[in-house]
C-alpha cells in the first residue's frame, strides 16, 4: 500500500517536473543528436540490407562500413544513462554492433581470404547477418519513439 | 546472503521486526552503493566524446583511402579495399608504421595518409589522455575504493569488529585485537590513517575507507548489517559523530554491542537515549583510576597490567599520597572530573585555572599554571601531588619540572595529549600518566577481548588491597614481568569432550585439572584468575574449588600451558591420567592387550592396587 503512494508521488512529481521543462526548454540538444544517430544507423542498415539477399552488385560496402561506424558512434552515444530504458538502449545498439562486425569479417574474408570470392552463398550471408543487426536497430528506434511519446504525455 | 536457500529460508522464518531492520540497512547500504556506481556512469559519460572523435578520424581515414585510387606494379589503377584499409590505419595511428602496401602509394594517396596521420595522433592522444585523467580523478578513484571495499566487507565469513575512526586509539586497539586473531573493519575520515593502514603490518587483512562514519550508509558498507558484525565502536575524536554512529548502530541493529568515546556529560546522556550504548569517557576512568590507586595500589597494578593486554611489562606499583592537599592545574574535563574524585577521597585540593571558571567551594588560584608567580602562590612545598592536567603538553610538562624543582617529594600525575610528546614524558618520568588514547584503548580491550575479563576487573577491586597484592606475586612468579595469553576456558560438551563424566562425578576439582599432561606431579603453569556458574563468579579459586559442567574459567599463563590444556581437554585418556594416575594406551592393540582399567569413579588408590 505504502508502495503504491510512493510510486504514485513520484510520478506526479515527474509529471511536475517534466511540465517546466516542457515549458523551459524546448529543444535538447543532446537528444537530437542522438535520435539523428539511432535513426541513421537503422536507416544505412536497411539500405544495405533491402535487395535480393544473394546478388552482390546489389548490396554496397561502403553502406556496410558506414553502418559499422554510425552505430558505433550510437553505441558510445549510449553510454552512461543510468535509467531502465537507457540500459535497453544500450544492449540493443551493443547487438546491432556485434552483428554488424560480424558481417564486415565475413564480408572481408569472401573477398581476400576466400578463394571463391564475393559469391552468392557468402553475400547471403553478409546480408542475413546485417537483416539481424537491423532487428536489433529497428528495436532501438521502437525505443526511442516509446520514450519521446511518454515523455510528451507527462 | 550467498545462498538463495537460506535467503529464502530467512524470509520465511524471520520476524517481523527482524526483517524490517535487515531491509532498512540493506537500502541505506544500496544508497550507498548507488552513489559509487553513479560516479561510474558519469566517468562514462565523460568518455563519450573522445570516443566519437577517434571513432570518426578512423572511419573517415579509412573511407579516404578506399575512395582515392591507387596503382598496381603494371602501373593499371587499382582501388583499396576496406580491410587493406582499415589495417594500413589501425598501424599508422599507433605509430607502428609497417609501411607502404599492398603497393606503393601513388602520391595522391601520401597527401590523405599524412592528413590521417595527424588526425589519427590527435585522436589518440586526445582518448588515451581523457582516459587517464578520468583514472587519476578523485571522485572516480573513491567509487572505485568504495566498490573495493564493500566487495571485501561483504566476503568476510568470521566475526569481526567495526571501527570507526582510526586514530591513535583505533590503531592500538587494531594492534591488540590482531594479536587475539581478530578481524575488523575500519573507517576513517583522513585517507593518510586508511592509507596508513597498509604500513602497519596486520597478520589479518583489514578492509578500511576513507570516509565519514557519520553517514549511516558508510556504516552499512562497512558491515552493520552485516551478519558477522560482533560490535560497533565509535572512536572519532568527534562527539557528535559518535553519537550519530551510535544512533544509527542503535537504530539499524539495535542488538548489536556498541562501545562509543565520549568526554562530555551531555552526549553520554544522549547516547544513553539510545539503547544501551556503554560509553568510555578517558578523563572519568582515569578519576577513578587514580582513586583506586591512592586507595588500593596493588589493585590498580593488577587492573593496568591486565588490562595492557598481552605482552605487556608489569607496572611499578606507586604509592600515592593518601593525605594532604592537592594541587590540580587546569580545570577542563580531566580538572574537574579529577577533583571530583578526589574530595570524594578526602582531600583536600587547589585549583590552579588561568580562565574564571565556576569551581564551587573550592581552593580556587586563578591565574597561569606555568607562571612561577602562581605556583609559588600554590605553597607547593607543604602540598603532596600535583596534578598537570592542561590541554597543551609544553605547558604540563614545564609544570612537572617546576614542580619537581621546588619540592622533589611531590606526587606527580600528568596528561598527555599527541602521540609526539611521548618520549619527553617518559623522559619525566612522572609517577601517573594520562594518555587518553592508550585508556580507551585498554578499556575498550577489556571489554572486548573476554567478557570474563572484563566482569574480573569490574570484581577486582572489592576484594582489597592484600588479595591483588597477592594475585600480583602470584602472576609474577607464573609469568615473569611480561604477561602472558589470558584466554577462556568453557567446560561444555563441545568444547571440552572429555571431562563429562570427570565433572560429572561431583568430585572434579580444579587442582586435578591444572597438572602436566606429561607429569602429573607437576603443576601446569597457569592460573585461574575466574570461574563463572550461572552469572555468578567466583575469583582466584584455590585447587580444592570444585567444578560442574558449564563453567566458564578465565586462565592466565605461558602459550605452552594453554597448549597443554587444550590437549588435556581435547583428546581422549589424558585427564584420566591426571585424575588417577593411570595412562590409558592409545592404540587399539595396547588397548586390548593391557587389562582393563577402572573407570574414573573408583578412588584413586583402587587403581593403584591394580597390577599395571
């Protein structure tokens, strides 16, 4: 019972303190910049990821070494929030990175250590690893949404 | 709690009020805890940009040299790819430098890497920099220390003791309870005393931080709630921490002993609010100390010697004026107190004080103690003790030498006050010192150690003057000038096996116990300074002093005698050697080929009629 009021205080006084924040500051400059980062580091991932999973010419390095880096750079963006969603936020961007380094060793071994080269069964491969990481970066979006509209409602 | 079953098994099987308490130490310990990783997350934060500033340098160095097209041997143009790249990067900007490959670069490709290479070193420079400052960085260092600390305090599975403030007191109290074997937690607010820590060479290890005893959430790091936790004292030269350290070892765990310093009347009483804290006041104990020895010196030569703990030399037995006038300099807590004590015996005394305080119908001189005017004022040469009892140590010890000078008969006592002054002190040689650390220090080991010890000295001095004298010659002629272990002796089933059916005969008396186990004609060399039945004591027993299952003794005597009676107390067949004089074969096959023998009950001299 004494749970239930403490938690009910609580919220009225975020509710209290997000209202003049709301009327104090209108845009933060920390949270663009890191929606503009999780946002780009899905959207670079879906464009490497969107085409026929097996065709090559269809499916850009640079795109994948871009994605590598803009979620990395998201990842670092990440460290630090203490709270529940932040935490979240973090283990989503950490498997996003992994899949994503994952694919660009694959994709760097088809081409200098395999003999075959980039074929089919390999770009499949790299493609499958980075529609996994895209997974885990269209969660971290969802995220980002979930906070800003709960935040908007007070 | 490591085990989840026995967590669980608490929860269940617990009080009520039990848990409540249990959760309140464990929230103001997660506060605590909070408050370290808290420091964690903003060092991480402070990461953030030198890791996105080498994270870009790199991926733009790289991206650079896959874009600029280079040239094979045959001079055909040929294009990186990332990994050439990535790699050709990653040993440019550690400055390892293997070269130019898989070609030479053709020099639009120099231009980007010299680029890079700046950026790269500045990148570097710049994250490894930060990283280093943030590892040099105070707060940072005390998160971590805290961590450290409350990971070792939470690992402890013996009973151990928390101390907070870790002065001089804290120090020799450290030292005594680490010969006992021991364990303690220490608190401190100067990180030079925790720092110190490591110099003094403890057997044990000693988890101590540096922090404020005075907020409840250090405590509960420091093991209040911690199931080990015997005792709390609280010996910061600050009243009111130690009464916020026995209030909140009241409130969080107001089972657990709590042993606070205190040197005004006030604050003991505020402490006393608190449960039953028992609190030692240096100035009160050394009044009474002093009262004891102008009344029973060989009783307080007994209550000192026993009380340094082991090792300690055996003090000189003073002989204080029991009549006459004495002289008190200095009318603080020790003056008063001290005056107190010793109109109380009868006497008569003069207080010398420079300020105007409000001394009621007494002798009063006002005026400064070191002035050779207001001494001679004093008439120092038909007085018969002076007590030098100032706050500064210059001025009691040119008290004491102004003293001596006019009249050498005087009855000198002194306090000092820093550690420093020591060696001028005992270069004085004046006949009672006050060192408030050392007094706490002993009082608190007396009450720690053994309780048994503590409930004999507190016995002690009613038996009078003749009786310690005697005990004194007695310890003397055992141990030599140095005493020697004092240690707790429990005649239960558990402890000593095989005296059950010896204690049970109604016959056990303790001069059968204390012999050689090798020889029962000789004595075992050690003494029993007291037995306890049922709360009641009885002190010095003599050899006839008959024993029942349960007593608890106190024993003092050489480590080999302690040895001794734990073998005889332990293994099988010894005591029953002692008591009848036969030896009880320890071997099965000796056991079966020798006959028989009586059991313990039978008189002696029937197993002596026996053919061995």
């Amino acid at each position: 019972m004494r749970f239930v009021r403490f938690e009910a205080r609580k919220c009225r006084r975020r509710a209290k303190i997000s209202d003049r924040r709301r009327r104090e500051v209108h845009v933060n400059l920390e949270k663009v910049v890191f929606g503009f980062f999780v946002l780009l580091a899905a959207t670079l991932n879906f464009g490497f990821f969107i085409g026929d999973i097996d065709d090559p010419a269809l499916h850009n390095p640079y795109e994948l070494f871009a994605a590598v880096v803009v979620n990395l750079i998201a990842t670092v963006l990440k460290f630090g929030d203490r709270t529940q969603i932040g935490a979240v936020h973090l283990a989503t961007s950490l498997v996003a990175d992994l899949q994503l380094i994952g694919a660009a060793l694959l994709f760097g071994y088809a081409t200098y250590v395999s003999s075959v080269g980039m074929n089919e069964s390999w770009t499949a491969s790299v493609v499958s690893l980075s529609g996994g990481a895209l997974l885990a970066n269209i969660v971290s979006v969802v995220l980002l949404v979930v906070e800003t509209v709960s935040f908007h409602r007070g | 709690m490591g085990n989840p079953l026995l967590a669980f098994w608490k929860t269940i099987f617990s009080t009520d009020d039990d848990r409540r308490i249990r959760r309140a130490t464990f929230r103001v310990a997660a506060h605590s805890a909070a408050q370290a990783s808290a420091t964690i997350f903003l060092i991480l934060r402070r990461m953030r940009v030198p890791l996105i500033v080498l994270i870009v340098i790199f991926s733009v160095s790289v991206l650079g040299l896959t874009v600029i097209p280079g040239q094979d041997l045959d001079g055909d143009p040929v294009r990186m790819g990332f990994f050439d790249a990535f790699y050709i990067m990653s040993y440019t900007a550690t400055t390892i430098g293997f070269g130019e490959i898989p070609y030479p670069f053709t020099y639009n490709q120099r231009m980007w890497v010299t680029i890079s290479i700046y950026l790269s070193v500045i990148g570097w420079a710049y994250a490894i920099g930060s990283l280093l400052a943030l590892l040099q960085d105070r707060a940072f260092r005390s998160a971590l220390a805290l961590q450290h600390f409350s990971r070792k305090v939470s690992r402890l599975r013996e009973p151990f003791l928390l101390i907070a403030g870790y002065g001089r007191t804290g120090e020799l109290l450290g030292h005594s309870f680490d010969a006992l074997g021991k364990r303690f937690v220490v608190l401190d607010r100067d990180h030079e005393r925790i720092d110190g820590l490591e110099l003094d060479s403890y057997h044990a290890d000693v988890p101590g931080l540096t922090a404020d005893a005075r907020d409840p959430g250090h405590l509960a790091v420091a093991g209040l709630g911690h199931t080990c936790c015997e005792a709390v004292l609280a010996l910061t030269d600050d009243e009111e921490a130690n009464l916020a350290i026995v209030m909140a070892a009241a409130l969080l765990r107001p089972e657990l002993p709590v042993i606070a310093r205190v040197t005004s009347r006030t604050i003991a009483e505020r402490m006393q609010a608190f449960g039953n804290p028992s609190t030692v006041d240096p100035f009160d104990r050394f009044g009474d100390h002093l009262r004891l020895a102008l009344r029973a010196p060989a009783s307080y030569q007994l209550l000192t010697w026993l009380e340094s703990g082991p090792g300690a030399a055996l003090p000189e037995r003073g002989s204080p004026p029991r009549d006459g006038r004495w002289i008190v300099c200095g009318y603080g807590r020790l003056g008063r107190e001290l005056t107190i004590d010793l109109r109380a015996e009868g006497l008569d005394v003069t207080v010398i004080e420079s300020g105007s305080p409000d001394v009621d119908d007494a002798d009063l001189l006002v005026g400064d103690g070191s002035d050779p005017w207001v001494l001679a004022q004093a008439d120092l040469d038909r007085a018969v003790g002076l007590v030098a009892g100032t706050d500064n140590d210059t001025t009691n010890l040119s008290l004491v030498a102004a003293a001596r000078r006019s009249n050498p008969e005087l009855f000198l006592a002194a306090r000092q006050n820093r550690a420093a002054s020591a060696p001028l002190f005992a270069a004085m040689d004046v006949d009672a010192l006050l060192v408030p650390t050392e007094v706490i220090a002993h009082e608190v080991y007396a009450q720690l150690s053994t309780p048994l010890l503590w409930r004999f000295l507190r016995e002690m001095p009613a038996m009078g003057d003749d009786w310690a004298a005697q005990i004194v010659d007695r310890l003397k002629g055992l141990c030599g000038a140095r005493l020697q272990a004092l240690w707790k002796v429990r005649l239960t089933p558990r402890d000593a096996p095989t005296t059950a059916t010896w204690l049970a005969s109604g016959e056990a008396s303790l001069g059968q116990l204390l012999r050689n186990p090798e020889n029962r004609e000789e004595p075992l060399h050690a003494i029993v300074l007291l037995v306890m039945r049922d709360r009641d004591v009885t002190l010095a027993p003599d050899d006839d002093f008959l024993l029942r299952p349960g007593d608890e003794l106190l024993v003092a005597g050489w480590g080999a005698a302690r040895r001794a009676l734990d073998t005889i107390l332990l293994v099988p067949g010894i005591l029953e050697y002692l008591v009848t004089g036969y030896r009880v074969p320890s071997s099965w096959l000796w056991r079966k080929l020798r006959p028989a023998h009586q059991p313990l009950r039978r008189p002696p001299d029937a197993v002596l009629d026996r053919p061995a």
